[in-house]
C-alpha cells in the first residue's frame, strides 16, 4: 500500500522484456521482493544493485499502463510502500492502475494548474468531486467531474516536484481511483450511495429523479440549467417568473450574459393583450412578444429590481392588461400549446418546469454565454453549474419525465 505523496523521481535507464532497470539512490531502500510504485504501477524489485534496482514488468502490466511506451531517460515517480506507523500524507494508493487516462486541456490559474483529463467510460462513475485520486501515483483531490473528463488541480509544489508539471494535453497518465469510492460504488456501501444521492446535486443530472431535483430546485426559487442539444445547442439557466427576485435578474445580467426573455403559457399573454411582434420570427421559430414595462414603475424600467417587478407582475393571476407598457425592457415569449410535445425549446421547457413546481405558467430564461462572448457549450455548461451550484438537465430529459 503507497500513499501517493512523492518524494523521489527516478530515471529509467533501461526498457527490457519483462523488466525496467532505474537508476535509484540509496534513498530507495528496497530489496529483491519488495514492492515500489513507479508512475503508480505497483511492480516487483528482482534485484538491486549499487545505483539501481530492476522491476519486473508483465506485459498485461504494460497494455493497462503508460508502462507500455516508457522510454530509457525518462523520470518516473518512485514511491516506496508504506510501513505501518508511517504518515498516511495523501491517500491509500493500492498501485493497481484502473486504467490509463487522456490529458485534455491543462490551463494555469492563478494558486495552480489545472489538468483536464479523460479517463476511460467505466472509470467515470468512480469519480467524485471531492474524493482522491492517483495521477501517475500522485495522490491529488478530484475537482470536478464533467460528462466524460474531470479536473484536478496541481499546487506550485506538485508541479516543481513530479513529473504532472511537465504534462501538456495529449499526454497519457495512469490513474488509480480512490479505493473508498470504488467500494461504496461496487456496492459495499449501499447506504452511503442513498445519502449522496440525497445531496443538493449541483451539475449534469438525468432521468426522474434528476428532473425531480430541478423541479424541487425552481420551486423553492432557484435556478437551473437547461441544454438543449438539437434546437439552438445552447443551454439556459431558467427560473419560475413568481419566484424571481432582483438578485437573480443580477446574476443573469452579471454571470450569465445571455438575452434575458420571459417564455408564458400562451393564455396567459392572450389576457394580459401583449400581442405578438411582428414579422416572420426568428430561425428557431421561438414566439417573440412585444416587450412591456410595469407600468407603475417610476423609473426606466431597466434596473434590475424594476426588470423582476414586471416579471413577478406578469406571473400574478390578478395582472390585468393596464399593469403593463408596451414596449418596455422585459421580453416575452409564449409557449406552444402541448409544450414539451409540441416544441422541445427553452420556452416550452421553461413553462413546462413551472407548472410542474406547481407555479403560474410563466418564467424567466436567459442563454449561458462566455465571458469572451461565445455561447457555452455543453462541458462549458457543466463547469458553469458546478461552478455556481445549480442542477443542470438536457431539454431530452425533460420533455420525456415532466
Ligand atoms: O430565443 C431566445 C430568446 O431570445 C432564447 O434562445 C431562449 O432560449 C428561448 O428560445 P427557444 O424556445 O427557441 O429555446
């Protein structure tokens, strides 16, 4: 057993059949028989000679390892196991690689680096945010985990010290999931599986109980983020028009930068006679209507508690036509009838969760864009949900589960 905390690199000097030879220091103290982690991989030391020690590598060793291309001159990671008494300064590294895993992007940030890396599909499910993780034997806290990558990141010390400082996307790495993790998911902790999944999940959900969380989510007034892969490949954070308040109008306007519309039940539109703009419409056949203004209001109607009045004014069931100006700075958009079913866009989907959470029919939805001005794409939107704690569901999900 190792712990994934790195003390030594090593040089492999030679790359033979059945064996690695590396140049090691008197630091390794080891003898034929032991055991040593190299990269991570758990070998054998058959034999041990003055500045160097061989290491048997089998070739099913090599096809699950980045053993398989190691070259003569190369540094890897040399870990010692532990001994009982010892420090457990990182986590317990068993050194049976699950697998090898593809580095996607690496970006610096201002306290360290950030690793993107795709591992294998079935690996996937064994990594939580939050957990440990080995990286070529180094043990590292997973950051976040996205549909198919997940991110670690690499303080200033494991970057001087290990050879993850050197890695650039393309790179391959052997990765050992955290050993609790992979119990509690291969079902010896069923019981600490139900806690999780109690948990207020933030990020990428699916299915019933995902479309549940959301709906659970926009009742009690937050937001969510909804994909929609086919329509317009966008997603949208969306909120209930009769929850929504001025701090949420901010963060659309400050975080998520998209164009803020306002999607109601048809009816509801019909009875406020807000009518349709004119014109043809735009490519996505998305119903837009003449924009209003409360008409109370004593300023421009743009601030963002003046944009949430009229809103939360357009969800009560007793607004009347005279409540509004038209136009104004508040945009709305009406639904198809048969929602979902009809038309699987942002605004159906966005009057459909309403109803669900029990709610008037009208919403507020706003398109996710990038700081340099972008539309996010789904891996975009799944950082941007962790990222500010909101569930995040494809519109698939829910015109098949609401
Ligand atoms: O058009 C829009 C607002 O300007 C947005 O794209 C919004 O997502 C709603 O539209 P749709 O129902 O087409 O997804």
């Amino acid at each position: 057993m190792f712990t994934g905390r790195i003390e030594q690199t090593a040089v492999v000097r030679e790359v033979g059949a059945g064996f690695l030879r590396i140049a090691a220091g008197p630091e390794a103290d080891v003898s034929a028989g032991s055991s040593v982690a190299l990269d991570g991989v758990r070998l054998t030391v058959s034999s041990v000679a003055a500045g160097e020690l061989v290491a048997a590598v089998t070739d099913e060793t090599r096809r699950r390892t980045t053993l398989d291309r190691v070259e003569a001159g190369r540094p890897v990671h040399l870990e010692l196991p532990l001994a009982v008494g010892d420090r457990i300064d990182g986590h317990l590294v068993q050194g049976h690689v699950d697998g090898v895993g593809k580095v996607l992007r690496v970006a610096d940030e201002p306290s360290g680096r950030r690793l993107w890396v795709k591992p294998g599909e079935r690996l996937l499910t064994r990594l939580v945010a939050k957990s440990s993780v080995a990286l070529n034997g180094v043990s590292l806290t997973v950051a976040e985990v996205l549909k198919d990558r997940f991110s670690v990141v690499l303080v200033p010390h494991t970057l001087q010290r290990t050879n993850l400082g050197d890695l650039v996307a393309g790179d391959r790495v052997n990765l050992e999931t955290d050993l609790l993790t992979r119990m509690a998911r291969d079902g010896h902790g069923p019981d600490l599986l139900k806690a999780i999944a109690r948990l207020p999940w933030s990020g990428q959900l699916s299915g019933p109980d995902g479309v549940q969380k959301v709906v659970a989510q926009l009742a009690a007034g937050g937001g969510v983020v909804v994909w929609d892969p086919t329509l317009e490949g966008e997603g949208d954070v969306v909120f209930a028009a009769e929850r929504f308040r001025p701090q949420s109008m901010i963060f659309l306007l400050t975080q998520v930068f998209g164009h803020t519309t306002i999607p109601c039940a048809a009816e509801v539109l019909e009875r406020l006679e807000i009518p349709r703009m004119p014109g043809d419409g735009d490519r996505q056949g998305t119903l837009m209507h003449v924009s209003i203004d409360l008409a109370s209001s004593s300023g421009t109607g743009v601030s963002a508690a003046e944009r949430a009045a009229t809103i939360r004014r357009l969800a009560a069931a007793d607004a009347v036509p005279s409540d509004f100006l038209r136009p104004g700075h508040v945009f709305p958009l009406a639904a198809r009838p048969g929602l979902l079913s009809t038309r699987k866009g942002h605004t159906e989907a966005t009057v459909a969760l309403c109803e669900a959470a029990g709610l008037a029919p009208v919403g507020v939805c706003c398109e996710v864009m990038r700081p340099d001005g972008v539309m996010a794409d789904s891996a975009d939107l799944e950082q941007f949900a962790l990222r500010w704690e909101l569930p995040m569901i494809d519109v698939h999900d829910l015109a098949r589960w609401l």
